[in-house]
C-alpha cells in the first residue's frame, strides 16, 4: 500500500485495523487482536478510556503545542512508545526490524520482544534509536540473564520485565483457528491462507518466522512447549531484586494494576512502571489499565514515571491518561495494524496519526503544553475535579 492510500484509507486506527484484517489470514490477524477468556478485560479498556468525559478551560491560547516527553534521558516526539509484541513477523516480514526503524525516524522507543522474529541484535544494529528489551522471569534464571546481557550488549537503554505472564494464556480465537503451538495445519488453516494472497507473497521473504532469540532451542512448533515448561508460576519479589542486579540501566516492570505491587515495585529497585493488563491477553477480568491508573499515581507519588498500556486507539485517550498522572503511553496492536498495512511507513503513518491526534485535541482543550493536562481537566458528575 503506497503512502498516500495509506493515508486515506487508514485515516484512523480503527480503519487500519480494518484494512489490517482484510489483508491478514484469520488466524494471524486473530491471533493479533485477539485476548484471552471472553475477551472483557479487552473490552474494558477501551470503554473505561471512552467512558472519561474532558472539560477543558477555553480561550486561554494555545498557539504552539509541546508534546514532547522526557524518559530516561531521552527525549521523545510525543508520548507514544512502542511496546513489545511477539511474533509481528508473522504480519509482514522482518515487522519488527521495520518498526524499530518507523519508531527511531518518529523520534520514539522501539520495545524488542522476547518473542521477537528477529534477534536481539538484529533489532539493536537496525537503528541507532533508543530501544528497550522486554524479558521475562524463566524458571531457568540463567536464560533471562541471557537475555538481559544480550539486550545490554546491543545498546538498549532499559528492560522490561513484564510480570502478568506467569503461565500462558488461553485465548479462545486462537484455539478455535487452530493457532496452537505446535501449528495445527488443516484444511481450515490451508484455505485461510490462501484467502489472502498477498501477504502469501510478501510472506514468501520469510516463510517460516521463528523465535529467533531462543536460537537453536526452538522452532515455532516447540515454543508453546518451551514456554509452558520456562514459565514460572512461583516468581516473586525477591526474584525482581535478582534481576535488578543483572542489568545496569533502567528496569521497567510491565504488567501492574495494584497500588501496593506499584510501591513494592520501586522498593524493589525498579525505575519506572507499566500499568498495563497486556491488552486483555492474560487474566480476564481484570480492571481497565486506565481505571487502575490514578489509584497507582498515588501510590507513587512522583518518585518514577508511570506508563500504561491497552485500549489506546485515539490520541484524545492519550491526553486522558496524561491528565491521569502517566508520562507516557505505550501501544501495541495499534502499530501492527500499521505494520500490517505498509512496513515500515505503516508503523511510522501510526505514530503521526497519534501525534496529529494529540496536537489536534491540546489545540481544542487551549492545554499548550503537556503540563497543563492533569486532573482538574477530568470532568465528574458533580463538577468536581478528582
Ligand atoms: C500480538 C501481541 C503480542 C504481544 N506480545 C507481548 C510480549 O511478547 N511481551 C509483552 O510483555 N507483552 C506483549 N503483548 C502485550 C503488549 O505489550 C501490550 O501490553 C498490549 O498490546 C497493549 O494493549 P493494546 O494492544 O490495546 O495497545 C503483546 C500484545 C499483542 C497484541
């Protein structure tokens, strides 16, 4: 899709993510949008975020609008990161080494997978951009030491440690489509595939994408057993404190909704946090990231930035968590959408349609700047600010 269709046509990210489904097999696109149980934890993120009314303060001027953010040293475009996604190379070839190169160009971070489809230090030489490494807590410590050194040794800036996957969650669209690992193939599979011929040729560059980061260890049909064996139930504080001592830069844990893990978290040496539910991909049922939001801000007291993540499809929902208290926001099915659609320029037209959306909505509130969103911009039932 060439730059200008792809802006007229994906003039939103809900319209790219239905251009994104017309060009993806079911079972990958599925396997992208897809979350976990009955898919309400999803869902609520995205209504919780409708559901915050804004009422802005008119006429005090916003000619020139700043959204740019500090994180870790780094200076940001706007504050909208990338987060970590496994397995985007199954949406456009080498997705992830185009979206490293989108994010570095916007002038924003590119969140590496575990789960990535290509290395470490592939996705760490693409770009001279800021990068972060997300890495989980295995039952074989060695092997998320591995990784941290791995991510070290290729410049990234910062790990993640996402803490809400302890066990593999079961997401019902992928059982239904056969999108197990192993790969079930059948004649479902089969005709699915050739539904989109497209991305079959664009596919043919990389037929077969694997986890490459686990190297020799694994194909894609012995992850998920790999996975079910290495991931680990038992984690707790003390292991965060073991991790802490692996990796010099800033450690970033991903995956929190209570305020008392949020303080723990800090206690424990973390830098900053991710409140995030994985977009509805692991416990279903769990509270909106947003709704969890504020009550973690307080907890926190400014002492290290909080980020969040799921539901954010609109630049409008961006100011509404930075009204809430968050530094930055991180997005993840929204890029592969992007990614889906165009390469490269697809992940890049996501990140500008953020940015415009911000921009349009600081001009509209008269907020010139991201210091004026807070929460007296936040409009209740009886008039109150929070
Ligand atoms: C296809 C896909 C793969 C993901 N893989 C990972 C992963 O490997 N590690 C991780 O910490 N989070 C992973 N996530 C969760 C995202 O980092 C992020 O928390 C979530 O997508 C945010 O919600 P959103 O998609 O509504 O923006 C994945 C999400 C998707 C959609």
């Amino acid at each position: 899709m060439d730059a200008a269709a792809l802006q007229r046509q994906g003039y939103s990210v809900a319209a790219l993510r239905a251009l994104a489904q017309k060009r993806l097999p079911r079972m990958v696109f599925d396997m992208a949008d897809g979350a976990a149980g009955d898919e309400i934890t999803m869902r609520r993120n995205e209504a919780a975020l409708a559901a915050i009314e804004l009422a802005p303060k008119l006429l005090e001027g916003a000619p020139n609008r700043d959204q740019s953010v500090e994180l870790f040293g780094v200076k940001l475009t706007s504050p909208v990161v990338i987060g970590p996604t496994g397995l985007a190379g199954l949406l456009w070839p080498h997705a992830e080494l185009a979206a490293a190169r989108a994010a570095a160009r916007f002038g924003t971070i590119y969140s590496t997978s575990h789960a990535s489809t290509s290395t470490i230090e592939e996705i760490g030489a693409a770009t001279s951009g800021p990068k972060w490494m997300q890495v989980f807590l295995y039952k074989d410590r060695a092997l998320t030491a591995e990784f941290a050194a791995r991510a070290a040794s290729a410049g990234y800036k910062a790990l993640i440690l996402t803490v809400d996957n302890q066990v593999t969650a079961g997401r019902d669209r992928d059982a239904r489509n056969g999108m197990t690992f192993p790969l079930r193939w059948g004649p479902q599979s089969i005709v699915d595939f050739m539904s989109r011929p497209g991305w079959l040729m664009r596919m043919a560059e990389t037929p077969s994408p694997t986890f490459v980061n686990y190297g020799a260890r694994t194909s894609i049909g012995a992850f998920g057993p790999l996975m079910a064996q290495q991931l680990d139930p038992a984690v707790s504080w003390s292991d965060v404190e073991w991790l802490r001592k692996q990796w010099q830069g800033p450690l970033v844990i991903k995956g929190l909704l209570h305020p008392d893990d949020a303080r723990e978290a800090l206690k424990r040496g973390a830098d900053a946090i991710v409140v995030s539910n994985h977009g509805g991909r692991q416990l279903d049922g769990a509270v909106a990231s947003i709704t969890a939001l504020p009550g973690i801000v307080d907890a926190i007291g400014g002492a290290a930035p909080v980020m969040i993540d799921g539901g954010f499809r609109r630049g409008v929902d961006v100011v509404k968590a930075l009204a809430l208290g968050a530094r930055a926001v991180l997005i993840g099915r929204p890029h592969l959408w992007g990614v889906a659609c165009a390469g490269e320029e697809g992940v890049f037209w996501v990140l500008e349609l953020f940015r415009r959306e911000i921009d349009r909505a600081l001009a509209l509130g008269s907020w010139d700047s991201l210091a004026k969103l807070d929460r007296s911009i936040i409009f209740h039932a009886n008039g109150a600010a929070r």
